[in-house]
C-alpha cells in the first residue's frame, strides 16, 4: 500500500482550472452508439482521443503545499509626541490583543530605531530608558530602514505610532517597500490619541481677487490634547502683523474667521501661526503655523483732481466704467501721486496745490507715468501754470489773447428845467448830478445835456468829454427854471444825437418832478423803438411827489433802463451816478459752435472707429509745442488750434484737452455715444503698459523623489512671458519651463 501512496497523493494534487468541460465527458456514450458497428479497437481508440482532449481544455495543474514561517515585526514609537495615555493604550494591546512573541523582533524608535528584548519596560517607564533612541524627535525612515536591512524573508511589521515624522522622509523608502513585500499594519486606538500639540491645519483663502476686494480668512486650528491650551493666534499679511488674537482651544477643532482687504500687490501672502502660552503643551512646533497666497487683479488709478467739489463727475463716471480705481479730490486734499498711473488736473487753479506738488508731479511722470490737463481759463490762461513744472509737462503753450477793444460810452442827461425845479434847489442838484456824471466818464465817452420845459433846450451837445470837460462845469450853469413841462420833445433830441454816434454802449438819463405831457403811448413807442432798433437804453429818476411815476416807470421798463423816486433832492446825484454804474452792459457775443478734426497720423486715437466729433461750444486758444502731436485741431482763421495735443515726456506722456468736460464748452459731447471710447482712447494711451500677474495657482509636489514646482495659469498671458521662483531664506532662485500653454514646471533646490 505505501507504494502507491506517492500516486494518490499525485492524483489529489491534481486540480482542474476550467472544471466545466469535465461535463463533456457525458457525452462518450454517444460516441460508442454513433461508431458502434466498428471495431471495438476503433472504438476505445477514439474513445480515448475524446477524453484526453477533454481533460486538455479542463487544464489540468498539480498544485503542491509548502509551509513558510512569515516573522513578524514590533515597532514601538516613543519620542516625545507620544501621550502617556497612548503609551499605556499600546502597553495594553500588547499584553492582550497582538502579543509578540518570542521568535518576533520588537524595534522601539525615536530619531533612531533599536531592536530591543526589554521593551515593555521602556513601555511601562517612560523616557527613562529610552535615551538611546532619541526620543526628541520621530524618524519613520530609519525604522523602515533598519526593517528593509533584515534577511530577505516574508515579514508582517505592526506599526504602534501617532505618524508624526519630524526627521527624515518616509516615502522616499515607498518604491523600496513595494518590491520587498513587507506588509506594514498601522496600529492606532479606535479614538484619536491624546497628545500634547496644537496645530494650525489648514489657512483657506480664495486662490484670486480683486484688488480693494474683502475676503474672508478661515484659520482652522486643532488641539490634539485632553485639556484647553491658551494662545496667541496671530494673522499675517505679506509679512506684516494683520491681526493678533488671544485664543483658548478646548480639545478638538476650531475654526476662526478674520475679513481682508486685498492690497494692490501683485500676490498676497498671508500666514497664521499659533503660539501656545506654555510650550510643554505643544510638543510639534512645526506645525503651528499655515500659508495661503492670493493672486490679485489690480487696477490702475487715476488720480482726478478738481477746481471745486462736485465738478468732474462726468469724467469720474466715465472712467470708472474703464474699470479704474478712480480718486476724485480738490486740489487743496490732493494726495501724493505716487502709485497712480495718470494723473488729472481739471481746470484748477494753481494756488489751490499744496507747495512742492508740481515738482511732484512733473518727476511722477517723467519715471513713466501718464499726466492730462482740460479745462477752461483756471488751465490754460497765459499765466495759469507759468514758471511752474506743470508748464514744461503740457504739450501746448497758452496764447495770450487779443486786447479787448477799449468801449466807448454816450450819456445824454435830459433834465427837467420847469419852474416847480426851483423848489428845494431842484435844479442846482440836477446840475451837479451832470458834473458828476461828466467826471465818471473817461476822455474817449460822450456827454450832452437837454434842458426841457414845453420844448427841448441843447445845453451842451454830445461831444467827447476830453472835449468839453474844461466847460462842462459852466455851460451847465445855462440850465435856469421855468415854464410847464413837456418831455416828448427832449427824448426825441437825445435820441436824434444818440443814433449819430458810434458808441457801443448809448443811455438816455431823465431827471424830473412833475407831469410829463402828451400821450403814454406816445412815449412807450419811443422808448421801444430806442431799446430794440437803436440799442439805446432809457432810465428815469422822479423827484417828489407830483411827478408823473406810472409813466416813468413804464417808459424805463420798455426802454431797458432803471428807474428810482427820491423826494429828497440833495440824493439826486448819487442816484444818476448809480444809474450809470448800472447801464445794462451790452449781451455777451454767443459763443461760435465749432467742429473738431481729427488728425490722421494721431497715435492716441488710431482705430478709434468715431469720426465725426460733436461741435463744441468754446475752447481755450493755444500754440503746439515743437516736437508735440496734434490729434483733434479746430480749424480756425487758416490755423488748426489745438482741442488735444500729446506728447511723451521722460518715459511718461502727458495730454492736453483745451475744453472742459462740464457744459460750458462740451454741452453737445454729453450725450455723445463715442464719448466713452474717446476716453478709453486717451487714458489708455497714458497709462502705463505693465504686464499683469494673471490669475494662477502654484502647486509643489514630490514626483519620484524629487520635489517639483508648478504653475496654471487661469487666464492668458503673453507668448513670451517667463516666470521665476525664488525661495525664502535660501538662495534658490531660477526660471519655470513652459510645458504646454498656461503650465509652467521646474525643480525646486531643496
């Protein structure tokens, strides 16, 4: 019998991989029925031929048992962020769950890793007996090291440890650990262990904003003990302090919120970093702290400084539709223009700047920075900005305007010479109102008097007073009371010598105290037709009680002038001379509407697709310096006068705009529906060309050992730009490679 047990045991060692085609073997019968009239030879021949090809496709295997002794490994961590709680956990499991035994290897480990027979002592003691381990810190590389140098042979490692490696890098041993087949089992109490640290886990921010932009930063803390830990919690910003806390943690975790304004950097750094107030309680320093950077999208600023409050909005609102970060001051609150790209004076006076603001300006922009001036008279009179920095920005030099044509005056007095004047010395207060009238006016006006009782009386003819200035004082004397009144007959003598003359400004002063005579429509015809056709004005002052004063009043109201009632005499001058102070001043000539030309070859406004420019209603006359671009002219008297006028100055470029950007002079450009383009032209020629950060997120990973720095970028850059690193507190510096659109990559020297 033993003989053949080899062969049983061969056959139970046989097993089949694809049992499934055994069940062919059914159908053998078949065969026999199908081939039963041949030979029984042929038969069993084929028979067999059937079978065996049966057990092929069934794929037979023989499979053999071998025993091998897999050797179990114990390794005991017991630095110092080990609790004496979980020391005693682990001290338990071992005497009653997972056992070593004695053909087992324990390995207890800190910095270093130390096979060891007496380690429940050094479970059950503490710190005493493992100095030679280092327990200051935690070393998983060395353990698995010193696991990996054994024999070859199958090992299971039961691993006791919290996980916190301070030395060393356990997953440079991964690949080595894969090959070898050592199987590691974790070992860790059903709860969390208790352990002396307190750690800043996670520092949430967005990934980009706006500059000026709040966010929220979320700091989430946990305290890995069984008792509070107080602290001081501190947040900041690109290295400065933003925010300090004080913090008392209950074990478990926590979350605080602090809101952040986004700076105008580029990219923003913020940090948060606990600092309990006894560091026994927290055993792993490292971790107290946690990073999180910010990609910012700044804008330009536009400085936008005005002659008084309130003006400018229309600029203002045009601007920050351009997505500028506008801000709008007067002069006398201007800010330094450091850190604004273009700077704006809108008609200003120049005394309203502080002093050592011009100087300012002009050096901001000659280092690269744009300036533009517009306005009326406060900005480009002759000698709004003489002498100044300011001057030398402008691409225009103000013209001085034409002297104004000096304008003559011609006064004809028409004075009451009845004889109710003789009452209260009536008429020597007339006389002497004429006097004073005569010294008021210059040597070029004109002066005459008409007496008048039933019928007009010349006393002195309209003439030049540097003419009769010397005999003025005695041809009024001719002037004597008597007879009735009638005053029709004088105003048509003084308007017959007015409309003679070539005066620019004609008035007709009538001084009496009593009826006047003939018909009121009479004289409202007269005074309209002197007002209207002959631009004479009429005014009158009654004198009494008796005087005539519905009619004065009416022949002043139609004819343009003043009227006054005295029933003192002695005020008689005072009130003729007020009354040729208050002349009404001949209406200002309206100002022309004017059309704008665009200049072809103009840089500032190529591809601007507006050509046909509003009117304007004014502009401030100015001379283009040499060397400056005209862009929009107003063609004027066989020249084209600057509207806008540009130039670079230094590494900056300035604008000037001849008009303001109230009503005055752009009334018809408010509504304009180029308007806005036309702006975006100007400002964005003078702001400064500086390539932006786009929005991007840097990752750093370790690929096959090797630590690696990469960079998205979330929107489009320029082909050519190029990105650098550097790394705090070292000397690593160098450029990222660009490995497709939008990912950059490069090794990192640490």
């Amino acid at each position: 019998m033993s003989a053949y047990l080899p062969d049983i045991q061969l056959i139970n060692a046989i097993q089949f991989s694809r049992p499934e085609f055994l069940w062919l073997l059914a159908a053998l019968p078949v065969l026999w029925f199908r081939f039963h009239v041949r030979r029984l030879v042929v038969i069993l021949g084929r028979t067999l031929i059937a079978a065996l090809l049966i057990l092929a496709l069934a794929d037979p295997q023989t499979v053999s048992k071998q025993t091998v002794h897999e050797e179990r490994l114990f390794a005991f961590d017991l630095s110092r962020s080990i609790a004496p709680s979980m020391r005693r956990w682990m001290d338990r499991y071992a005497q009653s769950e997972l056992t070593p035994g004695a053909n087992d290897r324990v390995f207890l480990f800190g910095a270093e890793a130390v096979q060891r027979d007496n380690w429940r002592e050094a479970l059950e003691s503490g710190s005493e007996k493992t100095s030679d381990i280092g327990p200051q810190k935690t070393n998983l590389e060395k353990l698995l090291s010193a696991s990996l140098s054994l024999p070859p042979r199958p090992r299971s490692l039961f691993l006791f440890t919290d996980g916190w490696e301070t030395e060393g890098s356990v997953e440079r041993l991964l690949p080595l650990i894969a090959g070898s087949g050592l199987k590691i089992f974790p070992i860790l109490p059903a709860e969390p262990p208790k352990i002396a640290n307190v750690a800043v886990t996670k520092l949430l921010a967005p990934s980009h904003g706006d500059s000026a932009e709040s966010i929220n930063l979320k700091v989430s803390l946990e305290n890995y003990s069984d008792r509070d830990v107080d602290g001081t919690l501190v947040l900041e910003r690109n290295g400065k302090t933003l925010k300090t806390d004080r913090a008392k943690l209950k074990p478990g975790s926590h979350l605080f919120t602090y809101p952040a304004t986004l700076p105008d950097d580029a990219v923003v750094s913020y940090r948060a970093t606990f600092t309990p107030s006894r560091p026994e309680l927290d055993n792993y320093a490292p971790d107290n702290h946690a990073v999180a950077s910010v990609t910012v999208r700044t804008r330009a600023k536009v400085l936008l400084l005005n002659g008084r409050a309130g003006t400018g909005r229309y600029l203002e609102e045009i601007l920050k539709r351009q997505g500028f970060e506008i801000t709008s001051r007067t002069a006398e609150s201007a800010p330094p223009p450091a850190g604004f790209g273009v700077v704006v004076f809108n008609n200003v006076e120049r005394d309203k700047f502080p002093p050592g603001y011009f100087t300012a300006v002009e050096k901001h922009v000659a280092a690269g920075n744009g300036f533009l001036m517009l306005g009326n008279e406060a900005s480009f009179s002759p000698g709004a900005y003489r002498g100044t920095p300011v001057e030398s920005l402008l691409p225009v030099d103000p013209k001085e305007p034409p002297k104004p044509e000096e304008k003559s005056r011609a006064v004809v007095l028409v004075i009451d010479k009845s004889g109710s004047m003789r009452e209260d010395n009536r008429i020597l207060y007339a006389q002497e109102a004429a006097k004073a009238v005569a010294r008021q006016l210059n040597d070029n006006d004109f002066v005459g008097v008409v007496g008048f009782d039933i019928s007009p009386f010349v006393v002195i003819p309209l003439s030049p007073v540097g003419s009769v200035r010397r005999s003025f004082d005695s041809d009024i004397q001719r002037l004597r009371p008597g007879g009735r009144t009638y005053l029709l007959p004088a105003i048509n003598e003084a308007k017959r010598q007015l409309q003679r003359q070539d005066a620019a400004r004609k008035h007709v002063i009538i001084l009496s105290d009593g009826e006047t005579g003939g018909s009121g429509g009479d004289y409202i015809d007269l005074a309209n037709v002197m007002r209207t056709e002959l631009k004479i004005t009429v005014s009158a002052v009654a004198i009494g009680a008796e005087a005539n004063l519905p009619l004065m009043k009416r022949i002043t109201q139609y004819g343009g002038g003043f009227f006054h009632h005295t029933f003192d005499p002695t005020s008689v001058p005072r009130i003729v001379l007020q009354q040729l102070q208050e002349t009404p001043q001949s209406e200002a000539p309206k100002e022309r509407e004017l059309v704008p030309v665009q200049e072809p070859r103009s840089e500032i406004f190529a591809g601007f697709a507006q050509r046909n420019y509003p009117r304007v209603l004014g502009y401030m006359d100015t001379e283009l310096k040499r060397g400056a671009n005209l862009d929009v002219a107003i063609p004027r008297d066989q020249r084209r006068a600057p509207l806008l006028a540009s130039w670079r100055y230094g590494r900056g470029k300035s604008v000037a705009l001849t008009m303001d950007m109230e009503s005055r002079f752009s009334r018809n450009w408010i509504p304009w529906n180029g308007l806005q383009g036309f702006w975006d032209k100007i400002i964005g020629w003078l702001r400064p060309q500086v390539e932006s950060i786009p929005l991007h997120e840097a990752r750093v990973s370790l690929v096959n050992m090797r630590p690696l720095l990469d960079l998205y970028l979330y929107e489009e850059a320029s082909a050519d730009s190029q990105f650098s690193f550097s790394i705090a507190g070292k000397n690593g510096k160098g450029m990222l490679k660009k490995l497709a659109p939008g990912h950059f990559q490069t090794d990192l020297p640490i």
